[in-house]
C-alpha cells in the first residue's frame, strides 16, 4: 500500500479509500445491493489486511446502517481507534449545512461509528438555503471542540468551493483540506475549475466512482449484477453517455492487454498519474481490493494518458447542486 498526507492536515491516509456505500441494511428508497455485517466485517477486514486505512461513509448510507456496521466490523476485528483514518458526511439530512443540523448530524454520526471523534468530516454538497458563514463557523467549531480533526467538501461548483474557503479565512476559522469529486475517464467536467482551485490551494483530490460505477473494469458496459441492475444513480449518470464513452473504455481494456494487467489498474492508474491523493473504491467482494492494489504497479507514459484521454468529450454536470 501507498500513503499520503491529507493536505495540510497532517492526517496519513491510504490512497486507496474504502468508500463504504455498499454497507448496510438494503432498502428500496436507497441501495438494494448492500453487504450485510458479516460481509461487510469480510471486506473491512481484507481492506486492513492489505494496509487501507480510511473508510469513508455517510449519515445517509443505508440510512445510517453504513456507520453502524462499520463500527461493529472494527471493533469485531479488534482495531486500534488511532490505526484508521474515519470520514463521514453530512448534508442528505433536515436542515442540509445549518449550524443546528451539523450539530445533531454530529453526534448522530458519531454515536453509529462508536467513537467521540471523527478523522474527516465532510459536507456532501453545498448548501444554497444556508449561509456559508453559518456552516463554516459551526464547522469550526467541530475542530474546537475535538469531535472533528479535518474537514472536507464533496461535488461542488469551483465558485461553491472558493467561497466556502474564502469565508473560513476571512473569519480565522478551519479551511477544508479535501474534495472528494466526481472523477474518472468518463466524467472530467471539474478539470475546468475545480480541481485547478483545489491544487492552487494544497487541497488533497480523493474523487469518488474512479471505475465509473464499474464501467471501466469490464469491457461490456453493462454487468449481471444487483447493482448494475438497480443502481438508478449510476445508469442516471452514465448511460445518456453509453454510445460515446464505451470508445473510452475499449481502449482501457487495449491498454489493460498491452499492459498484462486489468481495467481497474489502468483506470485508478491514470488517477494517481493525475495526481489524485486518495481515490474511493467501493467493493462489493474482497478480490477487488487486491484488483485496486494492484494499480500501483502500472505505469502510464505521457502518450498512454494521451491516448486515454483523447477521445473525452464535455459532459452534462453531475454531482454539483
């Protein structure tokens, strides 16, 4: 495994992220591909194995079931708090960002993950209705207190993201040390603006769907899985672009054969060539963690990257409110 410090935070993490939307109770409102607990406790525990250290949830994953059998998978396998590296959200709930909805998100949060801190908290979208002064400063106030020791931001508008900042420093409160986007071969809208902001600023990249909801680790673009059957947000996302994008992934599986490797290395290793710090992989099965481990054996040249990239073209905004 490869580290990495989160920003200017001084936080280590893993540059692979288990993103852990696949854990949890299934539901029809929600996800109906979730992992139970003891599967759930069986991907946690190979993620440790290989040296993954940050787990990244939700308060709404699973309607908070994410939080839960993520804590009982640690504390069933024994670990040290200070060994992983926790991040959670929060926006998906009442009051979105307002200082009395991060207050009570918190502890919640808090309370399902089973410890009195959080690594990172994220906010899961910007929040329009609330003033950026008012979420800032109840973020801030998170740091203060203990229960939170870095904060990040998830899919936003690079205007949305340079505000938030602007208002912490202008006020001496806690700035955000991560962006977890929406990034990969098949959706690169936040090279416009986004991602230039957050490397002018030390803000560390940890993209979320790095596989494009698996389209980039096979070459059929749909798969017989529970997920690629019942996953509404990833065919929203993806398939208006289908005709187009399956160009991109054929030559992710030309390269993956020149290369002896798989899809999934080719693609997380065109995110680390980029200059990602950390990238979210959400696993459904053990193996697919050593299939992401392996990325960091293969090497992109500059014509390679060209060659992945060239026939991209601009795609709706997703992710950003």
């Amino acid at each position: 495994m490869e580290y990495a410090k989160l920003g200017d935070s001084g936080i280590e993490i893993s540059k692979l992220c288990v993103g852990c939307m696949s854990f949890g109770k299934p539901s029809a409102d929600f996800h109906q591909w979730t992992l139970n607990e003891a599967q759930t406790q069986e991907l946690v525990k190979k993620a440790l194995d290989l040296g993954i250290n940050f787990f990244d949830t939700a308060n709404v994953y699973s309607h908070g079931t994410s939080e839960e059998y993520l804590c009982k998978a640690l504390k069933n396998l024994g670990v040290v708090r200070n060994s992983v590296v926790l991040a959670s959200k929060v926006y998906f709930n009442d009051g979105h960002l307002s200082a009395s909805a991060i207050a009570r998100e918190i502890d919640g949060t808090l309370s399902r993950l089973g410890t009195d801190y959080l690594d990172l908290y994220i906010i899961h979208r910007f929040d329009k209705d609330t003033p950026v002064e008012e979420t800032m400063e109840a973020l801030h106030k998170l740091v203060v207190t203990g229960k939170v020791r870095a904060l990040g931001a998830s899919a936003m508008y690079g205007y949305q993201f340079a505000k938030m900042q602007t208002a912490a420093e202008k006020n001496g409160w806690t700035k955000f040390v991560s962006m977890q986007n929406h990034y990969n071969l098949l959706y690169r809208e936040d090279e416009r603006e986004l991602i230039p902001i957050c490397r002018e600023a030390g803000v560390a990249l940890t993209p979320y769907s790095p596989l494009a909801a698996g389209r980039l680790s096979r070459s059929e673009w749909h798969a017989d899985t529970a997920r690629s059957k019942t996953d509404k947000t990833a065919i929203g996302k993806y398939d208006s672009t289908m005709e187009q994008d399956a160009q991109i992934v054929a030559r992710v599986s030309e390269l993956a054969a020149q290369k002896q490797c798989t899809m999934t290395q080719v693609a997380l290793a065109w995110h680390f060539a980029k200059g990602i710090t950390s990238t979210l992989i959400g696993a459904t099965k053990a193996r697919y963690f050593d299939d992401a481990a392996g990325a960091f054996n293969v090497s992109l040249s500059n014509e390679d990257i060209a060659y992945l990239e060239e026939l991209y073209v601009p795609h709706k905004v997703v992710g950003a409110l």
